[in-house]
C-alpha cells in the first residue's frame, strides 16, 4: 500500500495496543516509523530496473525477520521514555505493526514476499487497490480523534477506525470472489477456457474490478462494476507475443518477470527492441511495469541491463472514464499508445 496508508495503519495499531500505557503521540509516533521501516527497502539499487521491482517487498517484508527485529526496536523505544517496565507492551505493539505492514501488502496484486529466508514466492491476493481512500479515511480518523482528545473516547474511535478499515477489507475480499465468478462464466458462455484468471480493483475502489484472462497465444482483458446491469464481462482479446516468448525465454529479465507475475505478461516488440510488460498493474497502453530488453544487436554484444519503459495514462481521460464505468455505464475503456 502507498506510504500514508502504512503510516496510519501503524500508528493506529500501536496506539490501540499500547493504549492509556503512554502517551498516545509516543504510540504513533513509533507506530509511523515501524509502518515506514519494511519500505524502506525501496531506496536500495539492486544493480537494474527489474531486479529493484522483484527484490522489493523482499526480505524487509519478511514475517520471520520482521519480528526477529520488533523485541530490538522495542528495547530501543522503552529506553528512549524511560519506559523499561512497558518492554513487553512495546513489543508486542511494535510486532503487531511490523508484522500488519506485508499482511497489508499482501492484499495488493503487486507481490509480497511474506515467507523469505525460506521461499522468494511474492504472495498477492489483490482484492484492493494499492490507493484506496475508503480504507486509509477511516484509519485516519480515528487516529486524529485519538491524538487530539487523548482520552478513552479517543481511543474507542481509534478502534472504530482500525475495525472499519478491516471490514472493508474483507468486503474487497468477498466482493472479488463475486467477480471471480462472473468472470469464469462469462469466459465459459464464450468457450473460452483460460490459462489463469487475474481480478483486482480498478484505482481507487472495490466496485470495478479489471480482468485479466490468459490463453497460450492471447490475453483477454475485460472490466466489471458491481453496479453493472447484468452479470457479464466484454472481453477484448490481446497477443501475447507466444513468438518471442518461445524464442527469447531463457531470457533471464523476461523468465523474473514471468516467475514474479505469475505468467500475467506479455512480450513484444517495436523499433527492433525487445519488450517484456507485467499486465497485472496498468492499464491497455500504459502499463506499469514496462521493460526495454535492447536490440538484438546490443543483446548479441553482450548482456543487456533491462531498463523500466513505462508511461502514465492521461488522467484526464482515464478519470473520467473510471467514473462512467463504475457507475455500471457500458463505455469502452480508452486506448493509449502503447509504450511499445
């Protein structure tokens, strides 16, 4: 989730853990910087653009070194406020917002590698957006009443906060196994039978959600809002670039992206450049995760260091369109120029 979010949601656990022990501005104060530790990670270079996307949410996101490091952030606290007989309270507050911090990550799509040192596997649920104001506001709310009334009512709205940002995570669960299945039958009603199916929320909410269904040669990208009016998805079909997929695929940028994907990618090329795209974020056109993987010339040469060749949509025209769309309006998504 984005920085804000991971903020809050650790002041907020710290503050409803330590409660009336200390002062609440000590609770989420420390929280914030335990939310902020794990993503830190992404000030690290890893030598190029591919390996600084897989190798973050790494071994900073980890559940076992995570709360291998909360019994020594906590005796550092506890010494800091001459706080030594709260140790105990403090790791078990400074735990549970380390260890909240990847099991957050972990609902995006984007891939959190939970279990490290044992397996590099990125876990991603991806039943909510990586920015969704729906779940941060509640969060903050409660935060803000706490700090500013200090007092047991300011800690139950705290409470409230950190209950309601959890309901509307199970919401986004349920309602993305709904989708799921919307999207299954529309595939089977097309007789399509797909290698892998991807649903996630579309920015900013959990009412639409952007399908990705995979085939050996194509992929079908498709879009479903809750308030649709009937239980049906419109697919628009992609090539996947099976070619030089086959050619290419020892390729070691294009099999990470592959293996960290969970296979939702293309390859491509253009101007006699070699592409390999992650379709899970972004949207037809301008894709998040985008790589250059050089020319074949400059491939022949000599290994190629994947460089990131991303662009943004126009949120002029994406905004306005997300709205009609979630509004259950059968518009078609826009096109952008394919950063190709």
């Amino acid at each position: 989730m984005d920085s804000l979010t991971q903020i809050a949601l650790g002041s907020a656990v710290t503050v409803a853990v330590m409660g009336r022990r200390t002062a609440v501005w000590k609770a989420a104060l420390w929280g914030a910087v335990a939310g902020t530790l794990p993503d830190l990670d992404a000030f690290i270079d890893h030598g190029n653009d591919v390996l600084n996307m897989v190798r973050h949410r790494a071994e900073s996101h980890s559940l076992f070194f995570l709360t291998l490091g909360a019994p020594v952030l906590a005796w550092l606290v506890s010494r800091v406020h001459e706080e030594a007989a709260l140790f105990r309270r403090w790791w078990l507050a400074l735990w549970l917002t380390l260890f909240t911090h990847p099991l957050l990550d972990f609902m995006t799509v984007y891939g959190t590698q939970l279990l490290q040192p044992f397996t590099d596997y990125p876990f991603g649920l991806g039943s909510v957006f990586i920015i969704d104001p729906a779940y941060t506001l509640p969060l903050l709310a409660g935060l803000v009443a706490a700090l500013v009334m200090r007092t047991r009512r300011g800690l139950q709205w705290n409470a409230l906060g950190l209950g309601l940002s959890t309901l509307y995570l199970a919401w986004g669960v349920a309602a993305q196994q709904h989708v799921a299945g919307v999207a299954r039958a529309s595939l089977q009603a097309d007789g399509v039978s797909p290698q892998g199916l991807l649903v996630t929320p579309a920015p900013f909410n959990t009412v639409l959600w952007r399908l990705v269904a995979t085939t050996p040669t194509q992929y079908l990208e498709g879009y479903y809002s809750l308030l649709d009016a009937e239980p049906r998805v419109r697919w628009t079909a992609h090539e996947r670039g099976t070619a030089l997929m086959a050619q290419h695929g020892n390729n070691p940028w294009a099999a990470r992206i592959a293996a960290f994907s969970h296979g939702f990618h293309r390859m491509s090329e253009s101007d006699g450049r070699l592409f390999v795209t992650d379709l899970r974020m972004g949207v037809e056109g301008a894709y998040t995760f985008h790589f250059d993987l050089g020319s074949e010339a400059e491939r022949a040469a000599g290994p190629v260091l994947p460089t990131l060749s991303s662009r943004r949509p126009d949120l002029s025209v994406a905004l306005p369109w997300l709205w009609q769309r979630l509004l259950g309006n059968e518009v078609p998504p826009p096109r952008f120029d394919d950063a190709l």
